[in-house]
C-alpha cells in the first residue's frame, strides 16, 4: 500500500482564499484537504507555516547562466541542467519552462553561438532517466535579430516538451533597449566589448533587423504552430507592437516597458508578465516600467524571476502584502501562468492537482522556502 503524506496545521493557499488545514498526498497527487489545526497521527507538523502549490516559471535564463558562469566560459551541460534543477527545487519551484535562445550570429566577431538543440537533447535525456527533481518543459527564445533563427527552430520537433516560444527582438534602439545608453551599458559590461565593437554591434543587429526581421518574426508565428507552443512577445513597447503581437495570436506579454503597452495588453487580453526582480528591487534594471506601477493599476498578471530565481516566492509574497491578498499574490506565480500554457493539472491546491508544494515562512520581513514536494515526493 502507499503510504500518505500529510502536511498539517499549515496556511493552506487555496485559489481564493488562505486557511488553516492540512493536505494529503497519495501517488502523487492531492488526495483529501482538510480544515482546523487537527494533526493527525503520522503528519508532518508544519507549525502555522504556510503550504503553497508548487511554483511554476515560465521565462528564466537561470541555466544559460549555469552553462555560461562568466562570458566566453562554458561548463559541462549536464553539471549544469543538475545544479539548475536543484536551484529551482531549493526555492520552491516545481515547473519550468527553461528559456534556451534559438538563432544565432555566427559571422564575424557576433557574440550569439548555437546551442539550444544541443542542450534540450541533454536536458530531455536526463529528464527521462528520472534524475531532475522538478518537472521541465522548453521555453524557445527566438531572437529575430540573428542569421540562423529558421534553420535552428526546424531542428525542434512536437516531441520536444516546447511550451513556450517567444518573439525576442533585441534591435538596438526599441523595446527593452529603447534607451541605448542603457544596452550599451549592459553589452559592454557583459562581454567586455570596447567602443568600437559596440558601435560594430549596434549596427549589424539593426542591419539584420532590416534584413530578416519581418521573415523571421513570421517564421516564428508558424513555428510556435507546428510545435503546439503558447507564443509570447518581448519587451513589448508601445500600442501598435502589442495589436501585431495580438495579430500573431500572442497569449502572454512578457515584461511590457511601458504602461501604455500594458493598458492595450489588457484590453487585448494579454496575460501580462513581468520580472520578480523588478519588483523586488522597486524598478527595472534597464530603466523601463516599475512592476509595482503596474501591480497598483491591475495590470500584472504572472511573475518570473528572469534572472534570480529566489525572487520568485519573495515577489509573490510581496504582491500579496500590496493587495492585501495572499492568495492573489501567490496565484501569480502558480495558478495562473500553469493555465496561461495549458497545464490544467498543477497550479492550485485541490484535490487530483498534481501534489507540487512548496511550505514556507514568512517572519521579520523573510521569505523562506522551508519543504519542497514534486509529484508527492520532497526534493528540497
């Protein structure tokens, strides 16, 4: 027989509302919810902590940086899928949509090699012999402005777990770095690129833009087809981006720069997401649209932790204190980006939900993930 897990005496985070309880876990899933603070024989205690579904990532570069810890420094794919996995598991998330970018530049002193097939293989195969802890799926970034993008996006299949692609149009000028000063900033400090390279840099991306961009943004629109994947748009800027981007059939805006951008993704019916960071650190990094500002006009829909993937759980809880809704806060890192990407089986916890939970506390300002289940079984 299978033995039960029970986390009890818990601030349960339900879809509308917190309450005290306790949850069964059985093969897998939530077998039985209950309410009081009852600990039945043979449960976990958790001690007025709260218990959480499981929190699901849709856009995060977390393993780009594991297979590249410094620039021009690679590190073995498979030692960095696993310290990646176990990052994500250690802050309480249970799904991921891994974002590997898909087209590159390799002509000329172009910083944008191929490695997304590559990765995903080794990814998929670790993924089948049972050794990652948290549930995987492929967020395909396709960067409009490279040289490759349509030969890279045939090489990915239906079979591929691609949940996700995304229209990344990084043109100097527009969108996130519509204020140059601010990419040359970032570029020059990432890749160590003189004045002259960044110069070089800035006008072969906007040459390629005037070149490609239109064929390889449609390309994308088809490829997002063929494999069955939710498209998205980036950095989304100003009212005429967002009605092509709902033209394309777009079902998520991802870090919108501008109030305007959302406002029209609202009207669209765009769910609308931005970073965790952003709002954790009261602002973006690249100078556009603060998180909060949206947040306090109802204009955010989901979270990602882009870059930091602790910030997740923190921004949730964050949300949560400036709504005055825990639930609603913690919805936007669970509930509603799994039903933005069609999963209707985890995001929530109710009974047959798949049994992905983080426990955390939260006390003097400090948001801990404290116990970590995927599919019933604690991996953190």
């Amino acid at each position: 027989m299978t033995q039960d897990t029970i986390l009890a005496n818990a601030q349960l985070v339900l879809p509308d509302e917190v309450r005290i309880g306790h949850i069964v876990l059985r093969d897998g899933h939530i077998a039985d919810i209950g309410h009081g603070r009852t600990v039945p024989p043979g449960a976990l205690d958790c001690g007025g902590d709260y218990v959480a579904p499981g929190l699901i990532e849709l856009h995060t570069d977390n393993l780009e940086r594991h297979i590249s810890p410094r620039p021009k420094v690679p590190w073995p794919h498979g030692p960095a899928i696993l310290a990646h996995d176990r990052e994500l598991a250690g802050t309480g998330i249970t799904t991921v949509f891994d974002a590997m970018r898909v087209g590159s530049i390799p002509s000329g002193k172009g910083r944008y090699v191929k490695y997304a097939r590559a990765l995903s293989s080794e990814l998929l195969a670790m993924r089948a012999q049972g050794v990652l802890k948290i549930s995987h799926f492929l967020h395909l970034r396709a960067e409009i402005c490279s040289e490759t993008l349509i030969e890279e996006l045939a090489e990915f299949t239906p079979e591929d777990r691609v949940g996700i692609v995304s229209l990344m149009d990084h043109t100097p000028g527009q969108r996130q770095f519509r204020d140059i000063t601010k990419m040359k900033a970032y570029v020059m400090g990432k890749n160590n690129l003189t004045e002259q390279e960044f110069a070089d840099h800035v006008v072969k991306l906007q040459g390629l833009q005037d070149r490609l961009g239109a064929r390889h943004e449609a390309a994308a629109v088809a490829e997002a087809g063929r494999l069955g994947a939710v498209l998205a748009s980036h950095d989304d800027t100003t009212a005429p981006q967002v009605r092509v981007s709902s033209g394309h059939g777009v079902a998520v805006a991802e870090f919108p720069t501008t109030i305007e951008a959302a406002e029209v993704c609202r009207a669209e019916g765009i769910a609308i997401i931005m970073g965790a960071p952003n709002l954790v650190r009261g602002g973006s990094h690249s100078g556009n649209v603060a998180a909060q500002d949206l947040a306090e006009r109802d204009l955010l829909d989901i979270l990602s932790s882009d870059y930091v993937p602790a910030a997740l759980l923190m921004s949730a809880v964050q949300l949560g204190a400036l709504w005055g809704d825990m639930a609603r806060g913690l919805a936007t890192v669970t509930r509603t980006p799994a039903r933005a990407v069609g999963l209707g089986d985890r995001g929530e916890i109710a009974v047959g939900q798949r049994a992905d939970l983080v426990r955390f506390s939260h006390a003097d300002g400090v948001v801990a993930a404290r116990e970590v289940f995927s599919l019933g079984r604690q991996v953190a």
